[in-house]
C-alpha cells in the first residue's frame, strides 16, 4: 500500500454481488467492477475497496451498455463477457445446492443445467426514485435510480434494460413528483409496462388531500396513463392494464408481484408445466395474480393459495376466460397457516414460488405429503437450497435445477427445481397438528 492508501493486487475471483474478490492478507477484499485476473489498483480500508485503475485488464472484460454503469447501482456485471457472465450464475446456484448439503459438488453440478436467458425486451417494471427540492422557480425535480452504494438519486433519462414501454417512466416520475412537491416527501414511483399503457403506484407521498387528488387525476388524463394508483388504491383508471397470463389476461392490483419481465414469467411457467406434464390436480402456492395458475388451468384443476387477498381476486376475475378448468383459490397466510400434508395428499404435484425468504413451514407440510411430484421456483438460491433440503429429508430427490437470468447484468437469479417423491416421508411430531 503506498501513501494514499492505494494496494496494486490481483483479482482472485467474481463474488456473490458480482465483486472481484482479492485474498488479502487479512481476509478478503472485494472491489466492485474488478474482474478475475485482472491486476488493478484499489483503495479502501476493511473488506470493501474502490476500483480506482485496471492495470491488466482481462480478457473477458466488454464495454458497458450503459454510460451510467458504476454510477448507477443497478446493475453489476455489465463489464462481463455473456459466456462467463452466464457460468458466474450458474455456479450461484451451483454453490448454494452444495453448501446446503444437498450433494457432493459433483452430483450438484451434474443437477443444474446451463443458464437460461429470460430477459427478453427487457424489464417491464421499474421503481423510481423522484425528489423534489425547493421552491416556485427554484423548484428542482429528479427521479432515477440509487447511486452505486448510496442513497443518492441520480437522475436518469432512460435506462437500457427497461422494456420500450417503459421508456417514459421517468419523465412521469418526474411530473408526479412536480405535483407532489409542496409535501415534501421523497417518492417511490412504480411503473409497469401494460398491454394499454403505464401502471403507475406511487408510494411514500402520505395521505392525499381533495385537491391533491384532483390534481392526480388531471395528471393521470395529461399523462395518458392506463392506471395511476396511491399505495396500491385506485386514483384514477383509465383504460385497464391487463398483462396476459396464458389465454387470459389478468388486471393486477396496484403494486402487486410480478415477475421482472414478460420473457421471465413465460419462461418460468414454462418449466414449471413442462415439469407437470399431464398432471389433473396442481397446488399452486404463493400463486400471485395466477402466472403458474391460469396457464395449468388450461389443462389442469388448480388449487391456488396467496396472501394477498387483490391478487387473489385478481385471478379469480381471470379465471372466468372460458376454456379454462376449475381454479380454487384462496386467500391464506402459507408462512402462518401453510396448506398441511393432508391437504396435500392426492394432488399430482405441487408447485411453490414464495418470496425472497423461503417458504419453511410450507415445505415442511409439501416434505410429510404423498405429492409425487413438487415444483420449487425461486428469486433466491440460498433459500430455496434450505427448502430443498426440508424437502431432501422428507423422502423428495431433487432431479434438475434450471438457472433462471430474466435480471440480467444484475446479481440476483431464478432457478425452478423438480423433485420427485422416492420414499415416505419421516414422520415428525406436530408437524400436522398446524
């Protein structure tokens, strides 16, 4: 290290977050934006280090897409070749299986196929940030993404990873918060590309007066948008903004779940149903606004569980499109009151796609079932890996894993995983007292 605190080393490996990891001295360092192999020059105290120069770049080092890349902190691999970029996330998943117990390395890696690119037109969702400060003409409006390990906004015009639909997202953004300034609040503007316009919830604005929402609405007319909505309560509708779901077409709540892109969800279905085959009778659970749900109904009877009681209800007007099978939904809390074994018992398979968190208590009653088969879909590979082995302990065998990248230049990945019942399930005490 020289005087200004600047160490010249050599880039170990890509870390979890997409960091390049140097073995120091005292343990490991990670600088974001460094690539294995490369020999650069970092500056930083403890476990995190800037990039200040590449000296040797590597090989697999390409231009960003985007001017903002290290700026912005969207994204964090847009400085890696696609071949490795796609090896670095499938080994995510790959380390996550394997540190769970679930096999030896080899018999994981023999599990996990290549990663698959969902990306597609690009994300049809966004939340941006929009900020107002000051006054009449000194009036300054900004809206974008977080800096790079800040909570600084900076202000962005377009962002390449965005669906075309979205491609006005942030100058509406922007417009919101010009007409919610005199509150004095920082936003959050979620706006969702539809079949018939902009989606757009806004968040963090508070209770809104008579005559601010008035003013929403004009604005919603000005902006032509399909939907505005206030922490997911209508202000004003315009046209419907359907998204197709299979051979229906579905109105999600306000704000609710989606799956990042359009290219993503189908993928992910598709998995799943091919997963399914000709299965008659499927749980859906954690089933959203009905991605799995509405494309099984097409040749399935579907047993649908979520929390939330407008996404329920939002599959539940979309499962009247004719030609579909019966589809049971209900609204129920699966973390506090997860569908129990007996409940499960004579199904054909079961799928789950829980939050980032895992579903446990679910798996634990899916783990004491009699389903053959079972599906997990997954936005985390550490949590699914500890519900996999809930799962491995009540006499499931997971048989594929399929890596998922509809994030992409990002450092989170989907995955779906089959498994297979091979033996009864160990009974445990209580477990279907719930």
């Amino acid at each position: 290290m020289n005087a200004a605190g600047v160490t010249r080393a050599r880039v170990a490996r890509l870390g979890s977050r997409g960091e390049g990891v140097i073995e120091g001295a005292d343990g490991p360092i990670y600088a974001s934006y460094a690539l294995p192999g490369e020999l650069v020059d970092v500056q930083g105290e403890g476990e995190r280090a800037a990039l200040i120069e590449v000296i040797e770049a590597s090989p697999e080092r390409i231009a960003p897409i985007c001017p903002l890349f290290e700026s912005c902190g969207g994204c964090a691999a847009q400085h890696l070749a696609p071949a490795p970029y796609a090896a670095w996330k499938r080994a995510l998943v790959v380390a996550a299986l394997t540190q769970a117990g679930l096999g030896a390395a080899a018999d994981i890696e023999a599990l996990v196929a290549p990663l698959v690119d969902a990306h597609g037109a690009g994300r049809r969702r966004a939340t941006i940030h929009a900020r107002a400060s000051g006054r009449g003409e000194g009036l300054r409006v900004i809206a974008g993404f977080m800096r790079a390990r800040s909570h600084e906004v900076i202000d962005i015009a377009a962002c390449p990873i965005l669906a075309p639909g979205l491609e006005r997202a942030f100058d509406v953004a922007r417009e919101i918060a010009r007409a919610l300034a005199s509150l004095g609040k920082p936003l959050d503007v979620q706006a969702t590309a539809t079949e018939n316009g902009l989606d757009v919830d806004v968040r963090g604005a508070g209770a809104l007066g008579d005559a601010l929402r008035h003013e929403m609405i004009a604005l919603a007319e000005r902006l032509d948008l399909a939907r505005l909505t206030h922490h997911g309560v209508i202000v004003a509708e315009r046209r419907p903004p359907t998204l197709p779901m299979g051979a229906a077409r579905v109105i999600p709540p306000g704000g609710s779940f989606l799956q990042a892109t359009q290219a993503g969800e189908e993928t992910l279905a598709a998995l799943a149903l091919d997963a399914v085959g000709e299965a008659k009778r499927v749980a859906d659970l954690f089933c959203g606004c009905g991605a799995f749900a509405l494309r099984l109904a097409q040749r399935s009877e579907v047993i649908a569980a979520d929390s939330q009681a407008e996404a329920i209800a939002a599959l539940e007007r979309a499962a009247r499109t004719p030609g579909l099978r019966r589809i049971r939904a209900e609204t129920r809390d699966l973390f506090r009151r997860p569908l129990r074994a007996e409940e499960l018992n004579g199904l054909d398979a079961v799928i789950f796609d829980p939050p980032r968190a895992g579903a446990s208590a679910q798996a634990g009653q899916i783990a004491a079932s009699d389903a053959p088969l079972v599906v997990g879909v997954s936005c985390h590979p550490g949590s699914f890996a500890r519900d996999a082995k809930i799962l491995s302990e009540g006499g499931y065998a997971l048989t594929r894993v399929t890596p998922v990248d509809q994030f992409r230049h990002s450092a989170h990945v989907e995955l779906v995983g089959v498994f297979a019942k091979t033996k009864p399930a160990r009974k445990k005490r209580g477990l279907l007292s719930r």
